[in-house]
C-alpha cells in the first residue's frame, strides 16, 4: 500500500488546493478503507468554493461527498463488507446517540459528521469512512451509474415525502442536476405532466431530454401565468423548489391544496413570502434535507436502469482537473462532472 494520494483539499474561504496528502489510515473497529473509483462535483462543493461561502465547510478537509469506490481494507470489527466490494457511500454519518436518531430520523442528527464538508471526503486516490455509511453495489453497475447515488439518495427522500398521485403535474423549479433528477424520478413515479422552469438554454436542453415536457423560461415568460395555462388555469399538483430560493415562485405557481417541496440549499440567500398565501391557498410545504433509509431503494432503482442518468455527464476528468470541473460548474457550462481518481 503506498503512503501518499492525490486530494482535493479545502484550504480557506474560496480556496482549494490540490496535492499530495497521506492515505488515511483506518483507526476504528468498524472503519472501511474505499479506492474512489468515480467522485462527481456537487452544487455543495460549489457552494462550499464560493464567497461568500453558501455553505460552511471545515477548512482542511478533503472535499467530496458523491462516490462509488472498491472497499480496498477493513476495520476488525466490520463484519457486512470485505476487500473488493463496491461500495456507495452517505456521507452524512448520525451519531445514533441524540434525540433525532433515537426518534427514527436521523437525518436531522444533531452531531452528524459530514464527510467532504466536515470530515475528510472523497476528491482522493482513497477515504475512510464507517461501515455504516456505505452501502454495497452490484460488481456491475457502471462506475457512471452509481456515482450518482448519493444526490438521487437525496431526491428519493422528497420523492418518498410527495407521494405523487400518477398523472399529476409537477412543476420543477431549475434544471440543474437536482430538478433533473426530480424530473426523472417523478415521471418514472407516475407525473403526467412535468413543466420546468429554467433561464438558460443549455440546461433547458437537457431537461427536455430528461423527460421534462414543456420548459418555461422565467425570464422570457410569466412563469405562474404559463403554468396556469398549462393547468386548465389551477396551477401545478406538486412543484420543486430544486434551487433553494424560488419559494415565491413555488406559492405562486401551485394550486390550492397543493404540494411544495424546498429541496435546494443556499444559506447565503433570504427570500421574501407572503404567508398568507400559504394559509389560504391550504399548501403544504415540505423541507427535505438529504435521504431517509432510502439508500438501498436508491441502489436497486440504480440498478434497475430507470432513469436516463449518464446523459447528464457533461465532463469526465481526472482528478487533477478538478478546478477545470467547477468553473464549468460556475459558469453553467456543466451539469455533472464526474473525476475519476485512479486514473
Ligand atoms: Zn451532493
Ligand atoms: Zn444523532
């Protein structure tokens, strides 16, 4: 085993650096040593890159959290996993201790460590990471395919809060990765009609090929007037916020009674609502932070080819280009980028 890797590491407020590190060492019972096979860039780590920073990272972690690795060695007290598996992993890791993972949602844990944000993540050669937090794959799922679980993990979460009736229409706030997997999972689940919003036009593209049926351009148009049209004038079943700040538009766009779902994340941002809207219009709002048990159903869905996902690989680079992957990412150049570490 050699003692040095390549990593992308989080040095301070929009700075990364890329080099060499040591390969991490397992120091736990139940800790797993995974050889990255394939890790893609999220809108978190752009995030995380920004400044002001949308979201707070610890600054000397290795970024990353989306992966699909080879369990390369194993703690002594692991018992689920041995070397040669291939593995996804959750990279938020619950502590099992406080008032959330006692009441059955410990994706509200108090403690989490989350790896690529907190902790060492995955923008390396190798991670080392609870055996808890990954979940085993099958020897052939395509590399392509599975490094997806992680941000579809978080879709599943929402998608299994909305239970969509088949043939509603939902609406799609953003075309970016996560309403593009909004989109495929909820026509796969049974929409009728899928209406997304989104300015630009190489995302549009996509969206239409994803699975979207119509694309609004907000800019162009009046989105809520559009939708109402598109809606025998009574607005979408279901609408995604897949972008963080659209809550305005949410309310507007959804019928009475309907469903809204506040996926994307942005700390940096604050909107103004009327709550008003809410009240009388009888909505109900979800928030969905990240997946809830919905790992193995991701897997098998995954496994399954349902979904048209290496469309949305728009780059696929070696690690060392990481910085050329996100500002891709910043310019909206890119969708996914996936980098492939042991290359
Ligand atoms: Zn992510
Ligand atoms: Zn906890």
């Amino acid at each position: 085993m050699k003692k040095e890797m390549t990593a992308v590491t989080f040095k301070d407020i929009a700075t990364y650096e890329i080099g060499k590190r040591a390969v991490p060492e397992i120091t736990r019972l139940d800790e797993v040593r995974v050889a990255v096979e394939a890790a893609s860039i999220c809108g978190t780590d752009v995030h995380l890159l920004n400044d002001p920073p949308g979201f707070i990272g610890t600054k000397g972690i290795v970024l990353g959290h989306e992966c699909v690795g080879t369990v390369e060695s194993v703690g002594e007290g692991v018992s689920g996993l041995k070397a040669g598996d291939r593995v996804v992993l959750e990279p938020n890791v619950a502590c099992g201790y406080c008032h959330y993972c006692k009441t059955g949602v410990p994706n509200m844990c108090e403690n989490d460590v989350i790896l690529g944000v907190t902790a060492d993540g995955v923008f390396a050669e190798y991670f080392v990471a609870p055996e808890k937090a990954l979940t085993k794959i099958p020897q052939d799922l395509p590399a392509d395919i599975a490094v997806f679980a992680e941000p579809v993990n978080c879709v599943m979460g929402a998608v299994n809060k909305i239970r969509l009736l088949p043939g509603e229409t939902v609406l799609v706030l953003g075309a970016g990765p996560i309403g593009l997997y909004f989109v495929m999972l909820l026509k796969s689940n049974g929409a009728g009609k899928v209406i997304v919003s989104e300015p630009s036009e190489y995302r549009a593209k996509y969206a239409l090929e994803c699975g979207a049926d119509v694309v609004i351009n907000p800019i162009k148009e009046d989105l809520s007037q559009k939708v109402k049209e598109l809606t025998q004038g009574l607005g979408a079943d279901v609408t995604v916020d897949a972008v963080g700040v659209l809550s305005p538009d949410a309310i507007a766009c959804t019928r009475r009674a309907g469903k809204i779902v506040l996926f994307g994340q942005n700390g940096a941002v604050t909107e103004k609502i009327c709550q008003n809207d809410i009240t009388r219009n009888g909505l109900t709002v979800y928030g969905n932070y990240i997946g809830l048990y919905s790992m193995t159903p991701t897997v098998k869905m995954l496994s399954s080819d349902l979904l048209p996902l290496e469309k949305i690989i728009t780059h696929r680079l070696p690690l060392e280009d990481f910085g050329k992957g996100l500002e891709a990412m910043r310019k909206g150049e890119a969708l996914e980028v996936v980098l492939y570490p042991q290359k």
